[in-house]
C-alpha cells in the first residue's frame, strides 16, 4: 500500500538500497510496493528482479519533482507505461527544461497529485487515472478542504524515504551538500519530513480506517498494475534482433562474407579451418548471434571505409567467425584459442567484443551507430561518494576550517583528541561513503535494441550529447541488454599519425602497409627491442612493470609477447603464479614440477593458469564442471556475482567433483586458489593477442621511424610516461630537439628531417587565439623575417610576445633575448593599442641603440623549466655537486648482491602497499647515458628518504637480479642541488618549475 517509495537512486536525497527498501517492505507485512525514485530509474530493474526473493510484487514509478519540489507520482500500470514515464522524463531531461506543474495525458499510467500540491494548483477536474495523495499528515487538513468529498480519487500516499532518525540525518546532509551551503542554512523546503517512514501494514491500515474508501481505492488502483521483465535463466536478449530483413537473410549474409573472406585469411584453408568456421557458424546461429556479429561486422566496415584504423578483442577474438570476416586480427587456429571461451551452448549472453578506435575517431564511429540505430542509447556507471570526497563535503557542510578537512580527509587525525563534530563527519561519513553520487556515461559501453530505449529506462543527455540510460551494465546484462564496447584509445592514433608524418617527412619512401603483421612478427630487430625492453612509446608494452618482465622472459617472439600481456595483471603476478610461469619459461626441467593434468590442459603455458580460457579448461576437464557451470566459475571469479548463489553452488561442486576424481585436498586447494586469486583479473588469450598485434605494430613504427613515431606519441598524449621523457627519448634517437619558433612550430610538434620543434600547445601561458593568429599568417603570408615584421602582422600584447622571446622563438634574429625583450617593450609601447585587423601601411619602426647583452644557456634552462615544465638541455648539466660515482646502470650486474651509488634523474615513481597494509615505492630512473635502473623503497625507508619531486638523485642501495634484470633495493637517496639561476640570488628548487600537471607528473610529484 505503499505508492511513494524512493532510494539512494533519488540521488543527494535518498539514504538506502533497493534491497534494503524490499527488506524494510518484508519486514512490515507488505505484499506489493511501488519504487517512485525522484527524476530517476536506476533501481528500477533491479527491483523488479530482487523482489520476488521478498515475497513482494513490484511495481515502479517515478516522483516528478522540480528541485525538491512535488509535482506528482507516476506509477506505470505496465511496461508501456513504464516507457510513457520514461520518454516524459527524458524528454524534459535531455532539453534541461523544468516539469510542467500538471501532467500530461498518458494511456498507460496512474497519476496521483500530492494533497499539498493540488491545494497549491487548485485543480478541480481529473481523468479517470488520475488521483489525490493522502499521507498520514495530510489526514488533519483533508475534512477541511475542497476535495473533502472527492471520495473516489483519495489514495493513500505516505512516503518512504527514512528508516529511523539516523537515515533523516543523513538525508540533511545529503540535501546541504546538493544545496552546497552549511547544513544550519538548509531550507526546510529542501528536506523530506521526518516523518516520512514506512508502518507496519496493520497499523497503517488502522491510521486510515476512519478515511471512507482509501484503503480500497489504493488496493483497486495497484491491482490493476503489473510489470514484468525476465531475467537470469529466463531473460531473452533484448539487443536488435535482426540487422537485415529476417533471421534467415542474415545468416546467408553471414556465411557469404565468411566466404567472401576466407581466402584472404586462409589462402590453403584445410579441414581443421572449414571444420571449426562451420561448427561457429552453427552456434552463432543457434544461439540467435547472428545481428551482433552483423552489427560489430557493419561498425568495422564504416570504420574501414572512413580509413580509421581499429583493434577487435575481448573473448570475441577467439571466433575464427569474427577473424575472417575482419572485425578481428587474431587467428584463433595459430594461437590454439579456446572456442568454449568466445561461446558455449550454455552461455546466454552474446561474446565480448571490445573494439578500439584512435581516440580521434571514435566520436564519429559513435555518431555513426546512433544515426543507424534508431533504439541506441550509452550505457550508465554510478559514481559513488568516495571516503575523501565525502568528508571533504560534510566538513564544508558542517563549517569547519580548511585545515581540519583536509586533516580528516587525509587521515591524519587523533581519534582520542577529536571534538564532537569531527566525529561526527567521520560517522556520517561512513554512513554516506558508497551511496551513489551522480550518474556518469560507462566508459565504452552502447546498447543497440529491438525496442525503444525508453521501454527499459529514461535517459540524460550528458555533455557527450547522446542519450544514456540510467542503469549499469550488471543488470542490464541480467536483463538481456548486453552491451557493444567502442572504445578510443591513443596507441592507433599513434600509428596512425606516425605513418602519416613519415609520408610527409621522407615522401621518397614507399607507403607503410601496417597490416603485414606476420612479417613483424618474425622481425629480429622488433624482437630485440622487447627482449631488451627499448619500447618507450610503444602501446601496452612500456612501462616499467612490463619492461623488466619482458626482459625476465627474455620475450623475442609474438607467442610470449602473447603470454605477458596476462601474466602481467594482478591477479597472476599476486597469486604468485607469474613468479612461477617465467621459472618454467626459462629453465625447462622445472616444467615436470606442474600437476599432470594441468600441463596437459595447459601446455603452452607449462600448467600455469595464465588466460581466462584457462578458468574454464580445469573447470571443464580437471574438475568435470559443463561448460556452463565452467562460464559461471569464470564470470563470478571477476566480482560481479561472487556473492550470487549460483557462484557458490559451482564452488561446491568444483570441491565434491575433484575429491570424486581422487585429488587431494592440497591439490584441490592450490587450484582452487590460483582460479579465486587471478580469475578476475587475467585477460582472455585473444585479448592478449589483439594488444599483442597493436604492439608488433607500434615496434616497426618505432625501429624503422623512430623519430616521426615518437613525434605521434607526443602529439597523442603520450603514453604511460611524462611529455619530457619522450623528448628524452626522440633525442636518445637521433632527434635534435628545438624550442618553440615562430617560423617552424606548429599548435602540435613537427618534424623536419631529424629536426623536432616542440608545439606552441606546450607553452600553458600562450593564448590559442595568438598561436591561431601566428599560424594563420605565416601560412598566407610567409615566414617572419624579424620582431619588426611579427609586431607589424601580428596583433600581440607584450605579455605573450615575452613568453614567445623568453622560449627562444625569435632565436633565428641572432640576437640575444635581453636585447629582443628590450626592442619588444619599446615597440609596443610606441605603437600604442591596435585593432586585430590588418595594417594597410605598415609604421616606421625606430631602431634603438642598446647595450650589449649576454644570456646563456643556464639562463634559457631556467626559462624552459618555467615555460615548458622541463629544460631541454641535459639534466644532468644542471647539477650543482659533484657526482662521487661513475657507475652507470650498465653496471648494474657487476654489482649483484653487493651495495652501489648510481645516480639517475627520476622518470616514474609510485606508491605500493604491501600485504602488511605498509607503503613501499618502486622508482626508475634514467642515468647519465640515458639508460634506465629501477629501485625499490621498501616500508623502512619509503619515509625517511622520500622522492621530492622530479630532479637528479643520488641513490645508494643493494643490487638485487630476478632472472637477468637487475634492479636496487634502496638504501638511501640524496636530491642534488641545481646550479644558481645567474639572474636570481635565491637558491633554485625544482618544485619552483615543475607544475606538475597531468596524472603521470602528480604521480612523480607524489
């Protein structure tokens, strides 16, 4: 009887689950209860699924109100009238226009006014569906009202938005923090009433008893409400269920273009290739896939045709389907992939591709598939209210000093010594930390459907301006809405842009056909350049972790390329199978130590565990689970359903199957604690591969054109590495490296010949209108041949024409900065203020006869530092001390096991907590050769001797070799201190320079 409930998904408003909603409805006697969320949907389905289990019939709604206004209540009386609610909704969503104050007219919905705001409208006439809300504070004021004798159209409409006294405190500062004002300057008509609280059901009816004809009134409007949708075991898929004209026109287009492309892909197809294309041929159509490989086949196809380059992955790699009709690169007979892991006849839900676009191009692929899809929408993630965001926000709400948060958002606090009101931040803090905070777009996720996106949700419109709905892909999975992943990434752009600058930049060449992977697959020079870990720039293969592993496996061909990708994530490195697959890799009598069975199962990778197919062959033949049971052991181990009970049942069974085949308990543990400890985190194999294919790709770009290649990497983000670091290594390979310059520089950097001019887009403090207006000139008009003719064809305020002169764009006059800062104030100041149009005549500039100026080359690092963030001359050079060494990194093995003092500039440094719960930091650096050493900090010394930020350390420590990469074990590190800036008498520091902006330098910063 409850027609008004809501939950945390009234986002800054509600204070509990939907869960909690059904077991606070079962625990008062309900049989039937309606969710009414404020302006939202997002627990919808999940409490349509969830309810049954409470012994309670659903159904939904939704509480329109502007701000925190009542408007009125929805409640659908079926799906239709769930997707009228939605679409009115989003309608008003989507155009950020208010809701009317009266609804409009729906076929398939009840529409129930609350008491006070029919007072307010003075509405006297109502449709057949539509009805006043009484709560229980209403029943005073009702025997003294217009509508005392609208006896038909009274229904009982008690809010549930509290639980006790606790939840309504928590709902003030939910509400201050929406607001964002001090909770003692809440408006009370931006709260919810305390007394909005769910009765038992007898003492409800007996609060209305004296009411004629409400307690029937709202039985007979609810009986006549029904919604359903099926999930689990049940669900049918709901995505677009035929891509052409029927089923069967589909499936004849979908073996023609397996036809049309076999040959291009299997040139000598023989019987183990025909074999396997028409058993996946089979299951595809059994299991109704045949739209979804059309629809993924029809995005690569536009992609193609636009020259976007993509990479397909995800378990759909292991299709052979999917590799000869092109939507992947990887060939699932050569890799040996796993079938049962792309599909299985148990497995409801449709493989995974995740398709990744050049981050540049995926905007237009997106734009694509709306305009072809009519029912197209993203999906939603939840962000949550996180421990420091949330205390952050109640000490605002509570008033306290900025130094007191930050205090308890940092931890750093005395609970013995707190007053009051800090604890109780951290009390309501706990309470608040996980609800949903807003609604945010998934980061790949769109859903393509038979019917209207509306039928299942309402949508926002977020600043990506496509529809979004307002649920996640757990549930929408559980519905049979399964998600298509369109993913944008910086490693294609790279190789896009790389190979498009060196057609510009050597136009002698031949074209670079990229596709020829099973040419760089054998290339001895790419494979050198994994095993000695040299692929800076080169995507998902360098960064420290996955340098020193590849140099541990000693990695020189695709296969073990393959391997890594996995072996690298956490769960295989912490299960501590990683340490053990490269001991087998490397010593082969180490092999026999593997179980029998498991180095059966999984030879290639010597009875390790190292992909997600690998969960499902001991599942299947180790521990005789089907393959469905398998999928289930799979899916759970990632953490969506670990707590679902289909998750445990198959534990059980994995345990009673395995002791029936005779194991041992001890065997049975330790396989069972490889699958719970990596299940999660490993990739599928043809994921690996698909990353692998990327970077065989990205290493010819970098050994054949190394300098046009990292020019791409600068100009696309870079990578897992500062922008610095890559200018550090375009010089480590032949590139001369130039300040910006007004004759040469572009927004982005360029090259010419070995030549690269960093982008004015480095220079933070320029203007893009100034830098548009530079570009624009020169283009039409020519070069700059002095300040005069810059000054002359350029509108520039001295301002931004010193930060030109300070970074040395003017360098090509041969006069000396002091002297071009000199002439620029003068000229300026005589010219007085100009129009932005250009000059008909240009004015008679007066030369001045100035002193003789000296700058060098301290003085211009000390301008980059500031301008750029980073100097272009060597680091080292700057040092003011004496270097007491002369190791190097090379060095390094000479040394193992005893002590040594190297000095590096750091290039990467990040915290690590250890199983202890302590911190512990893993650095590299890079010596005066340019080579790189890595050194761990471990919890004795992470604090005493901290990483101050970027510069030249001195670091002394043990050496320490794991299968032939060597690396320090910190013993102490000293900051060296820079050479005097000669135009200031204050000692240098580099936290002066660097304004450490992006991720990567914040981490370096730490």
């Amino acid at each position: 009887m409850y027609l008004n409930c809501h939950t945390y998904y009234s986002l800054r408003f509600g204070t509990f689950s939907e869960l909690d909603l059904l077991q606070l409805g079962k625990d008062c006697g309900l049989k039937e209860l309606v969710l009414t969320d404020i302006n939202n949907t997002s627990a919808s389905l999940n409490f349509i699924r969830k309810a049954p289990e409470f012994g309670i019939r659903p159904m939904v709604g939704i509480d329109f109100r502007n701000g925190a206004k009542q408007l009125y209540l929805g409640i659908a009386k079926n799906n239709d009238g769930f997707r009228e609610l939605n679409s009115f909704l989003s309608i008003h969503s989507h155009q950020s226009k208010p809701l009317p104050e009266v609804a409009p007219e729906f076929d398939n919905v009840f529409i129930i006014y609350p008491f006070e705001q029919l007072m307010l409208l003075q509405k006297t006439t109502f449709r057949t569906y539509e009805y006043i809300g009484i709560s229980i504070e209403n029943l005073r004021r009702l025997p003294f009202s217009p509508y005392r004798e609208a006896f038909e159209k009274w229904v009982v409409q008690q809010p549930v938005t509290f639980r006790n006294k606790r939840d309504f405190n928590a709902h003030r500062l939910l509400r201050a923090i929406d607001n964002n004002t001090l909770l003692s300057k809440l408006q009370t008509t931006e709260e919810g009433r305390p007394s909005e609280r769910m009765l038992p059901l007898e003492e409800l009816s007996n609060t209305y008893a004296h009411i004629p004809g409400i307690w029937e009134n709202t039985r007979r409007l609810l009986s006549q409400c029904s919604i359903d949708f099926q999930f689990g075991a049940k669900r049918v898929s709901q995505n677009l269920q035929v891509f052409g004209k029927s089923k069967e026109s589909d499936f004849n287009t979908l073996k023609n273009l397996c036809q049309e492309g076999l040959p291009s892909r299997y040139p000598d197809a023989n019987n183990q290739v025909r074999a396997r294309l028409q058993r996946e041929l089979k299951v595809i159509q059994e299991m109704d896939f045949v739209s979804y490989f059309l629809i993924n086949h029809d995005i690569i196809t536009y992609a193609k045709n636009k020259g976007y380059f993509h990479v397909g992955r995800g378990s759909g790699a292991n299709s052979i389907v999917a590799y000869i009709i092109g939507i992947t690169d990887v060939d699932p007979i050569e890799l040996d992939l796993y079938f049962e892991r792309f599909i299985n006849p148990f497995r409801a839900s449709p493989p995974d591709f995740d398709i990744d676009f050049s981050w540049k191009d995926r905007d237009d692929i997106t734009d694509y598939i709306f305009k072809k899809h009519p029912n197209a929408a993203l999906l939603a993630t939840y962000n949550t209210f996180k421990y420091r965001a949330t205390v952050r926000e109640l000490g605002k709400v509570f008033g306290l000093p900025k130094s007191d948060i930050d205090q308890l958002s940092d931890g750093s606090f005395n609970r013995s010594k707190m007053e009051e009101i800090h604890r109780l931040v951290l009390k309501y803090g706990s309470l608040i930390q996980g609800m949903p905070n807003h609604l945010s777009v998934h980061s790949a996720g769109i859903l393509i459907l038979e019917r209207p996106i509306h039928f299942y949700s309402a949508t926002d419109l977020p600043p990506k301006g496509f529809p979004t709905v307002q649920f996640d892909m757990i549930i929408a999975e559980d519905a049979g809405i399964f998600k298509f992943d369109i993913l944008g990434q910086r490693g294609l752009a790279k190789i896009k842009e790389a190979i498009e600058i060196v057609k510009e930049n050597r136009p002698d060449l031949p074209e670079i056909d990229i596709s020829q992977i099973e040419k760089f697959k054998k290339d001895d020079n790419l494979n050198n350049l994994l095993a000695q870990g040299k692929a800076i720039g080169v995507y998902y293969v360098e960064s420290p972790a996955m340098r020193g592993l590849m140099k541990k496996l000693k990695v020189r061909d695709y296969l073990s390329l393959v391997a890594a990708s996995s072996v690298i994530r956490p769960g295989v490195s912490s299960s501590g199978m990683k340490t053990e697959f490269i001991r087998r890799h490397r010593e082969p009598e180490r092999r026999k130590e593997a179980h029998p069975i498991l180095a059966q199962i999984m030879p290639e990778t010597y009875g390790v565990m190292v992909y997600q197919e690998d969960v499902l062959k001991v599942a299947h033949e180790f521990a005789g689970l089907d393959l469905g049971e398998a999928d289930v052991l799979r899916r759970g181990m990632s953490g969506k359903f670990r707590s679902r009970e289909e998750f445990q049942a198959v534990e059980l069974k994995f345990r009673s199957n395995c002791l029936e085949r005779g194991y041992s308990e001890e065997i049975i543990n330790e396989v069972w604690e490889q699958i719970s400890s990596f299940a999660g985190y490993a990739f599928a194999k043809g994921h690996s591969a698909s990353y692998a294919v990327e970077s065989y790709q990205s290493l010819y770009l970098k050994h054949y054109f190394p300098l046009e290649f990292m020019v791409a990497v600068l100009n696309n983000g870079g990578g897992f590495y500062s922008s610095e670091h890559y200018i550090h290594e375009a010089r480590m390979c032949g590139g001369i490296i130039h300040a910006p310059c007004i004759n040469h520089s572009e927004h982005a950097n360029c090259i010419k010949g070995k030549n690269i001019y960093l982008g004015f887009g480095y220079l933070k403090n320029l203007e893009t209108l100034l830098v548009q207006r530079l570009l624009t000139e020169r283009q039409l008009y020519g070069r700059f041949e002095s300040l005069d003719d810059f000054v002359d064809r350029v509108t520039v305020s001295l301002e931004q024409l010193t930060i030109l002169v300070r970074i040395g764009a003017f360098r090509f006059t041969g006069k000396s900065k002091p002297e071009l800062l000199w002439e620029a104030a003068f000229k300026l100041n005589a010219l007085g203020k100009r129009s932005a149009h250009p000059q008909l005549f240009r004015p008679d500039h007066r030369k001045f006869v100035l002193p003789s100026f000296d700058q060098g080359w301290l003085e211009d690092a000390y301008d980059e530092m500031e301008l750029l963030g980073f100097p272009l001359c060597d680091y080292f050079d700057l040092i003011s001390e004496k270097l007491l060494s002369k190791a190097l990194a090379k060095d390094m093995g000479g040394f193992s096991g005893k002590e040594m003092l190297l000095y590096g500039n750091v290039v990467n440094t990040r915290f690590h907590t250890t199983s202890q719960g302590k911190r512990m930091r893993l650095s590299t650096f890079i010596d005066q050769e340019g080579d790189y050493f890595d050194a761990v900090h471990f919890p004795s010394v992470v604090e005493k001797y901290q990483i101050l930020g970027r510069g030249i350390y001195a670091c002394y420590g043990k050496i320490t070799e794991e299968f032939g990469h060597f690396s320090m074990d910190v013993i102490w590190t000293k900051k060296l201190h820079l050479k005097p800036d000669p135009r200031s008498s204050d000692e240098p520091k580099y936290e002066d320079f660097f304004k450490l902006k992006s991720a990567k330098r914040k981490e370096i910063k730490s």
